[in-house]
C-alpha cells in the first residue's frame, strides 16, 4: 500500500494553530512555538521551510484564538501592557526606545513580555542606567546573531509587575532593512505608539 502524501498547506496551518495556542497559553516565543507545534504535529524536529508557516500567519491564527477564548480579558490585559510600556518608554527616553512585538501588534497577554529596541551608543550606558535606578536585571544574547560573529545585549528584569525585554542596538541600526531584526521588524516609536495608543491611527489589535 502507498502512503498518502502530507499536504503542505494543511500541516503549515496546523502548525500555525497549534502555534498559536502555545503563545497564547505558555507565552512561547513565535520561534519556539513554530519548533514545539512541528515536533507535536509531525514528530520531526528537522526544520523544513515549506510546512514551517511564517510568523504572519501565526499571528493571525493568534487574534482568532484570542478572539475565540480570550475576548472579555486579552484586551483589558492589552490595554494595562501598552500603558506600562509607554510609561518606560518614558523613562527610557534617552536610549530611542521602540515597542516591538505582542504588545504593539495587539496580541499580547498576561503571559507577554514587554519587548523595547533601544538605540544606544554604548550597551553597558543602558546598564549603568538600570543600576543606578536599583533596577535588578539579567544580561542575555540574541542567538541569530552569533553567525554573524556579532553580539547584540539583551536586558531582562521586572518593572511595575512585567516582565521586560531590551535589545541593545547601535544608532546605526536604524536604517537597517526590516529583515535585519526578525520577528520583531515592527516596531513604532514612542510618538507613534501613543497615536495607536490614543486612536489617532490604526491599531494593529483591529487587524
């Protein structure tokens, strides 16, 4: 007997659902959560691009699932995030802070971290900064970046009941292509951030 052939499509989008659900529930990165839902689906570990979904369908698979089993808190939870975020925006003026990720797309959750780009001439002036605020944190490293025989800081303490996330980049990254920072490409400044916040532009969470 000759085995049915697995649909690609079907697996990609079974792989974005099952993604979906373990960001929303255990506050998986999109990476780990792409990895886990293709070893629980297909019991292969082995990457392989063409039933691997793109983070743009996990996110979408992401509002449904929020919209499906989360509608009376995610956007209360939301709404608490965005403003913690722009008040340490704030205090984080000096450093070009950007949002990225869950809480600016509109998806986040009480499991989300509160994830800032920051655009700082020197990474240890950031840390300076948090020491002198008595602010607790845990230096870390952006893996993709390794190859490329560069390190990019990032910084990951608790402010306000959150938990929080910096990747230190140098002022010239900014003018770098979207591709350059991965899952986290979107990003808005803190202007911007608060036209979403205010209802002066289009909110990402009404996609």
């Amino acid at each position: 007997m000759t085995a049915r052939a697995i649909d690609p499509t079907t697996i990609k989008q079974q792989i974005a659902v099952t993604a979906a659900k373990l960001i929303a529930e255990d506050g998986a990165t999109y990476e780990n959560a792409k990895r886990q839902a293709l070893r629980m689906i297909t019991g292969n570990t082995r990457i392989n691009s063409e039933i691997l979904p793109n983070n743009e369908a996990v996110e979408n698979e992401l509002r449904r699932y929020n919209r499906i089993f989360h509608s009376k808190t995610q956007l209360t939870q939301l709404k608490a995030l965005r403003l913690t975020a722009v008040a340490l925006m704030r205090h984080l003026a000096d450093f070009s802070p950007y949002i990225t990720g869950a809480v600016l797309n509109g998806t986040a959750n009480e499991h989300s971290t509160i994830h800032l780009q920051l655009f700082a001439d020197n990474a240890k002036d950031v840390q300076l900064f948090l020491l002198n605020e008595g602010i607790p944190f845990e230096v870390g490293e952006l893996d993709r970046f390794r190859k490329n025989n560069r390190i990019i800081e990032t910084v990951t303490f608790n402010w306000r009941n959150e938990t929080i996330q910096l990747t230190l980049y140098e002022p010239n990254d900014l003018r770098r292509s979207d591709r350059y920072f991965g899952e986290y490409a979107k990003r808005a400044d803190l202007a911007y951030f608060t036209d979403i916040i205010n209802g002066n532009v289009p909110d990402p969470a009404d996609a």
